[in-house]
C-alpha cells in the first residue's frame, strides 16, 4: 500500500496538536494542584493563627470572644467569612473526646480552628464545568485556663515558696503564683506536697529534680505554667484610722486559767473610729492558760508583738489586725486560736495586714486545733507556717516568700483582691 506524502504530513500535524493540547492539560492541571496547594498551605497559616487567637481568648475567660478573634486572624490571612465571592468559614470548637478533649479543672484545655474556603480553578473549570474546590485545614492549640490567685508570692528573685518536712498547700479552686525568676523559685522537698488549680512562675528553669526532689510533688491535677508573662500585684487594705494606743490590756491580769473579753466595745483599751478599732502597742493571747475572746473589729497593733501563746483556747470571729511600725505576729506551736475575718465591709475576707514597710516574719505555728481563716498581706515579709498536722488554716496569702514546714497542712480558697491569674499562650498541636 502506498501513503501519500501529503497525508503523512496531515498526520503529523494532528499528533502536533494532540500532543500540544495533552500539555496543555498537564499544564492546566499542574496549575491547578500548584495552586490548590498554595492554598492549602495558606489555609494552614490560617488555621494555626485562629487557634492560638481562640485560645487566647479562652485562657482569659473570654470564650464569648474566641470566635470573633479568630475570623479576624484568618481574614488578616486571606481567608475572610465576610467575603463577597467565595468566602471562607471559620469554626471553633472544643473537643469532646480523645486527647484533645477538654481537660479536667486544673489541667490543659484546647480549641480546636477549622478553616475552609472555595478556591477558583482554572483547567478543571474549562476541562469538566468544575469552576471550584474545597479546601479544608485545621489546628489544636492547648491552652491554661485562668485561674484566681490564692497565693501570691511578690519576691522576685529567691525562693519564693519553699515546702519540705511532710508539708502539705492545698489551693482549692484557685492558683498559686511566683513572681520569681529564679533558677530556684520553687522548692518542693521531704515528702511535701503541692496540689492546686495552677502554679505559675516568671521563671522557666526551677522546674527540675534540684527542686523538686526526695518525695516531694506537685500533684498532677496542677497545670504548672513556666514564663508566664506578669507576676501578681494584688490589691492592698486600706489603712484603718486609730486613735491613742494602750499598753497589751492583758499584761496585768494574767492570773492563769481565767476569762478574758478584750477588743472594741470591751473596758480594755480605747474604742475609737465609730466603736469598731482599739489599739494596742502589744496584745498576748492565752498566758498562763487563759481563755481570751476577741471582740469583733479592727485591731491595730503598733509596734509591738501580737502573741497567741501556747494552750491558747479561744480568739475571735470577725476579726482585722492591722500591724504597724514593726508589730509582729506568732502563734506558738501548741496553741489553738479560732480567728476569722470579717464577712462584710471594708476589711472583708482580710484577717491581718502588715504593710511593706513591716518586714517582720508572720509566724503560724499552732496546735491541733488551731482554726484560722482569711487573707493574709504581708507585702514585704516572710509567712512561715508550721506544725499541727491535724489544724485548720485557710489562707489566702500575699507575701515575699511562703516556707512550709513540720507538717503543716495550708488550705487556701481564699483569692486576694486582684486580677493576675495563671494563663499561658497558645501551644500549638
């Protein structure tokens, strides 16, 4: 059979343009998936800035917010909901299972950012009417939640909280946060014991067997959150206004084993500031074995030491102490007061007050009876608690630095007047 030149080149031709229009399509196809994978990676920036910025909003109890911050973080990378041709959805959820799902109080939680938008095609549109597909990326960023502060810890530069000796702090509810950013902000030793909602610190490096070591714990119903950004700075009393301060009204009549009835209202002292102050230069508790009631209101003691002693029976309800120019307090071990603040008014919640400049160690040692609750401010001091296993003490404490010791046992649900909790940033998963 003979083929003609001319049809042979016809031929040619065709395959030509076959194989042109075949590139063609690799080409447009190419297009395509290089740029629907563009859009992916884009879509995945997207989805990782919404979650973080959800998060953020979750660790500062502004969950209502989590929404609206991230479509404004995905928008700002090209994925807006409110677009006029093909929008973007933004959707954010909480897992409810697996090990995303929202933890237990105490520990991470995370939010999850899904992210999707229909992008235009270009050789599937032309090539089968598919003018758009769906891209879809998601991301987990964890989160701590907020947290009140119970304990806080303003020293900044030693070790802030030191726990050893069968010690054991209990922070129901709320957190405890250290200012400190020392490689030893922390020390928790000899079988102590540390269980709270959270335990934040500016420091990021006490966290180790050098400070946490022989027995002690931290339990792991604590979200421990290094860094965090600022320490706290609670809210102080105001300063109550006294008049003419007496000698300690017991001083004299400590005859052992007798009844005593002293504070505002009570023949010791003077009453001022509307019959709810007294002042004293010193006040001792329980000498001898006495029983001592302590009247409800405010009691100044100026300069001098504030002293439960040993055998201590009674104390009061209701109760403000406010220690200035260098006041001390001790409750001795084997004492037993009962002292709680008040309930209402100006010193609400507040049981003793030594302002900064009173750098005077707080002392609570006490007996196995020893029931004692309210918040203690000692901005500028020490607070060491100690002994009486069996005691109950509920505090709420600003200090420079807290040392537990010889099994004591610190309950704190008492949350100083303030704002710092112990959220963390975003982590991303």
């Amino acid at each position: 059979m003979t083929v003609r030149n001319g049809e042979r080149g016809q031929a040619t031709i065709m395959m030509a343009i076959f194989m042109g229009l075949v590139m063609m399509g690799f080409l447009g196809f190419a297009l395509d998936v290089g740029y629907f994978f563009q859009q992916k990676r884009q879509a995945q920036v997207a989805a990782d800035a919404a979650a973080v910025a959800a998060a953020e909003e979750y660790s500062s109890n502004n969950s209502s917010n989590a929404q609206s911050a991230a479509n404004a973080i995905a928008a700002l990378n090209g994925f807006s909901t409110t677009a006029t041709t093909n929008p973007a959805t933004v959707t954010i959820t909480q897992p409810a299972s697996g090990d995303y799902s929202s933890a237990s109080t105490g520990t991470p939680s995370w939010v999850q950012a899904t992210v999707s938008k229909p992008v235009p095609t270009f050789f599937l549109a032309a090539f089968n009417g598919q003018g758009t597909m769906n891209i879809l990326a998601s991301a987990m960023a964890g989160y701590n939640e907020t947290s009140p502060t119970c304990i806080c810890l303003e020293g900044g530069t030693g070790q802030d909280l030191n726990m050893s000796n069968n010690s054991k702090l209990t922070a129901t509810g709320c957190g405890v946060t250290v200012n400190s950013s020392s490689n030893n902000a922390v020390g928790i030793v000899g079988s102590a014991t540390l269980s709270a909602l959270s335990l934040g610190t500016i420091s990021t490096t006490w966290d180790n067997s050098n400070n946490v070591n022989n027995n002690g714990k931290i339990s792991s119903s604590t979200s421990v959150v290094l860094g965090i950004s600022s320490g706290c700075s609670p809210a102080l009393p105001a300063a109550p206004t006294y008049g003419t301060c007496s000698a300690d009204p017991l001083s004299s009549v400590q005859n052992g084993g007798s009844t005593y009835t002293v504070g505002p209202g009570s023949s010791y002292g003077t009453t001022t500031s509307g019959g709810t102050t007294v002042c004293y230069n010193a006040l001792t508790v329980g000498a001898n074995g006495d029983t001592v009631t302590l009247n409800p209101g405010v009691y100044v003691i100026n300069g001098g030491s504030l002293h439960f002693e040993s055998g201590t029976q009674k104390g009061g309800s209701g109760v403000f102490f406010y220690l200035v120019n260098g006041a001390t307090l001790t409750i001795d071990n084997g004492a037993n007061p009962t002292l709680s603040a008040p309930t209402s008014g100006t010193y609400q919640n507040a049981l003793i007050y030594q302002p900064s400049s009173n750098t005077s160690t707080v002392n609570f040692q006490g007996g196995s009876t020893t029931n004692i609750s309210g918040i203690v401010y000692a901005p500028g001091a020490n607070v060491t608690v100690g002994n009486g296993s069996s005691s109950t003490l509920n505090l709420g404490i600003v200090a420079q630095s807290l040392t537990l010791n010889g099994g004591c046992n610190l309950t704190s649900t008492n949350a100083p007047n303030q704002g710092t909790n112990n959220s963390s940033a975003a982590t991303l998963r």
